[in-house]
C-alpha cells in the first residue's frame, strides 16, 4: 500500500529537480535584471548613447579593489597614485593592461553586480595617476566575472557587453572625443557612438563625483554590425606602421582561435611590393584587391582637415582594421580626444613629424617611408588626387561653421552645468587648470574650425 506513495514522491522529487534554479527565473539572482536590462537584449542606443542628455552612473570599487588597482599600477608603472614628479620616462609605458576588479553599477535605478572594471590607456593614464587625480580613465565589462560569478553569465548594459569612459585629459572642452567620432560618423567613416556621462566612483570612502566623462562604444561590441551590417570578418587593434608585417602588432578582437592572419599580412605585403615603381597600375590593382583605399583617404581628408595627431603617421595606433566581406579591409578611427588641436600647415618640414604632438600637414610631404601608408599615398598621383577630392567634399558637406559650431555649442550646452559652478568639476576630481579653462574653450575650438577651413580652402579650392 506504500508502493504508490513512495512512486509519488520519487516523482515529485524528479519534477523539482528539473525545475530551473530561482536564480535563473528571477534574473540571475538579481531583482533588477531583465532580459533588455541586463540580458542579451537588442542594443539599446538610445539608453546607453543618449545624444540630448547626460546620463549618470555610480560604480563602487570599495578599498579592497582599489588597493588592488593601486598595487597592480605600481607594478605596471613603477609609481604609486599620486606620487608626482618621478616613473618612467615618457613613451615607457607597460606592455600588459591593467587588471580588472569587480565592481558595482548603478545607472536609473538599477544595479549590474560583478562588473570588470579597469584602468585604459598610457600617456593619458600614467600622468593621471602620477598627479593623484581621481578622474580616470577606465573600461567596463559586465560578464567579465562569469567564470567565477556564474550569476552574472552573459550579463550586458542594455544590450553592450563593454563600455569605454575617456575623462578629457588635454581637452579644456571636455567634448572633442565625441566631436570627432560624431564628425567622422556623419561624413560617411564608421566610428563609435557615444555620449556625455556624469561619473560617480566609491574607492572606499563614499561616492564622489568625477566628473563628465565621454562613454563610447567598442568596435569589437555592437559597432561593426551596427554600422557595417555584419561581424564575420577579422577584427585587429594594431600597433603597427604597416611597414612590415609582425603578427603580433595586430592584436585579434574577434576570431582569437582561428589563427588566420592572411588578410592583414596580404595587405601590408601588397602595401610595400617592388611593383609600386616597377608596375604602379598593378601595385593598385594588388592593393585594392585586399585594402579598402578610397574609404582610407576619406577618413585620411576628414583627419587631416580638422586635425587628430595622435594616430597612424605620428603614432603607430589608435585604428582598427576590420576585414569586411565585399568591401576589403577597412579602416576604423579611434581614440579622438586630441584632436581638433594643432595646425599644421599647407605643407610640412622634411624630415618630420617626429613624435608625439606634430601634427600631419595637408600634403603630408614631411611624411617618411617610416609610414608608407601615407607616404606612398602622398607620392601617389591617383590616390592623392583621390584624397584631395574627398577633402573638398568634406569642407564642402560636412565641415561648415555653421554644422560644426552648432555641435559644439550643443555639446558645451549640455554638460557645462555638470563642469561649472558649484555642481561643477572639483580638484583632485578634474583635469581641468580652472573652470574658466573649460568655459574658454568653446571659443578657441571655433576658432580652429574656422582656420582649418581657410586653410583648406587654399589646398583645395
């Protein structure tokens, strides 16, 4: 008589079994999480890269973490936070990123637990963290603790799996990241999407505000797809000069264990053949056949209309290079906060630019077989006409005074209650010399508008 019972239970016990964990049905044990929130939801641009507003963010390192970022920094630096004049010369930067921690974030009202967090950059990230200020430059990954924090597998920002933070180190304005990538974006060069946020960090004594950052999006995240319509092809970050190839200059952002670097090692061979003096019009032809050449001197005329020194031709990186299906490789600009500054000139001195700050002339006449991308380029009568044409229709299009001052007072409109006053960005928290600097600023960006555009008048009437 007992046989059923028993029957029953064994039965029931097997049906619980089965049922998912609670923490599976409430959201990954996490009361805030929804599947557009936190899960793999469609990409939510309108939350995350608001073009109309300036979004607010808390995250929480606490004193254990960022014990932690300051040993692994002395470790990578060679100084502790703050520790002022001293560290390795300029250029010695380490050649391994810092390591994330876990952290906390809160943005309308809701929490993502087990956050990576960790510190970006060199220049920009060693003088920060030499002068002790607390405005750094860092990137979020939210599923980056999954492994170990299995209630956070796939766990994303509405849809975004990474987000980069740029504090404005060398930027009075606080804008030119987003002025650029907005620039680029509109003339037709994919770049990433971004917008304004206010940043809250706790490294153990509290919240305290930070400042306005500029987020953006990774090109290895949502970009591609967004933009280009798919994500198959290969995807680099490199630091190369292209002038010979050396696979480890082209980091994989994608497709890490297939271990084919055809297209980018083809490209920088057909880049440096003999054929480009013993056979020009074959030279062009091997060349296009794998390097998208009239999209690179478009993005070349735009970057050298309005001016971003720090990239290929100065600095061997700050581009991506994604392997599109029909379209060859293309060329993706990054890292835009020091641009729309310096103005070189029509043509340049021989012999330069030689490092950091000297910026590109318009004929790039100055540049060496160092950097035969541009340099074969400028020597090039097809592709340099190709480049001057490109530039005319920029200044003519997109870069007007009235298109570009009407971003820039958009931008300043935006944060300056953020950035000034009482409210505003405090020492220690700020890469701003004074407040005065920032409000400055905007009229000195305007200015570099407008004399780019007569020089370039000249260069291309």
């Amino acid at each position: 008589m007992k046989k059923p019972f028993i029957g029953f239970m064994i039965l029931a016990l097997a049906i619980a079994g089965c049922r998912p964990d609670p923490a599976d049905t409430l959201g990954h044990d996490n009361p805030d999480w929804t599947e557009a929130s936190h899960g793999n939801g469609i990409p939510d641009y309108g939350v995350v890269f608001p073009q109309d507003q300036v979004n607010e963010l808390e995250i929480t390192l606490g004193a254990t973490e960022w014990a932690a970022i300051r040993s692994n920094m002395t470790a990578l630096f060679g100084y502790d936070f703050g520790s002022g004049a001293g560290g390795g010369p300029p250029g010695a930067f380490p050649t391994t990123e810092p390591d994330y921690v876990q952290s906390t974030v809160k943005f309308r009202g809701k929490t993502w637990k087990h956050v990576g967090f960790r510190l970006k950059g060199n220049s920009t990230l060693g003088s920060t963290w030499r002068s002790g200020i607390y405005k750094l430059p860092f990137r979020l990954n939210f599923d980056k603790f999954e492994a170990t924090e299995p209630t956070v597998k796939n766990q994303k920002f509405y849809g975004f799996k990474d987000l980069s933070f740029s504090p404005g180190v060398k930027d009075n304005s606080l804008i030119r990241e987003k002025l650029a990538s907005d620039v680029f974006r509109a003339a037709g060069i994919p770049s990433a999407q971004s917008a304004f946020y206010k940043v809250y960090i706790d490294f153990g004594e509290g919240l305290k505000y930070c400042g306005v950052y500029c987020g953006l999006e990774l090109p290895d995240d949502n970009m591609i797809k967004q933009q280009l319509g798919e994500e198959s092809g290969n995807l680099y970050k490199p630091e190369s000069k292209l002038a010979t190839f050396i696979q480890t200059e082209f980091e994989k952002k994608n497709n890490e264990l297939a271990g084919d670097f055809g297209d980018v090692s083809s490209f920088v061979k057909a880049l440096n053949s003999s054929n480009r003096t013993a056979d020009v019009a074959l030279w062009r032809k091997n060349l296009e056949a794998v390097f998208n050449v009239d999209h690179f001197t478009k993005y070349l005329a735009i970057n050298n209309t309005f001016v971003n020194w720090d990239t290929y031709g100065v600095m061997a990186h700050n581009y991506y290079l994604y392997n599109h299906s029909t379209k060859g490789l293309l060329w993706i600009p990054w890292d835009n906060n020091e641009s729309f500054s310096k103005s070189p000139g029509i043509t340049g001195t021989s012999g330069g630019p030689s490092g950091p700050g000297n910026a590109i002339s318009l004929t790039m006449n100055e540049v060496s077989t160092a950097w035969p991308l541009l340099n074969y380029i400028a020597n090039d009568p097809v592709y340099f006409a190709q480049y001057k044409a490109h530039m005319k229709d920029f200044k003519n299009g997109i870069f007007q005074e009235s298109t570009v001052f009407a971003l820039i007072d958009k931008y300043y409109d935006l944060i300056t209650p953020f950035v000034v006053g009482t409210d505003g960005e405090q020492p220690k928290y700020t890469h701003l010399s004074s407040q005065s600097a920032f409000t400055a600023e905007r009229a000195a960006l305007k200015t570099h508008v407008t004399n780019r555009i007569a020089l370039v008048n000249q260069f291309v009437p």
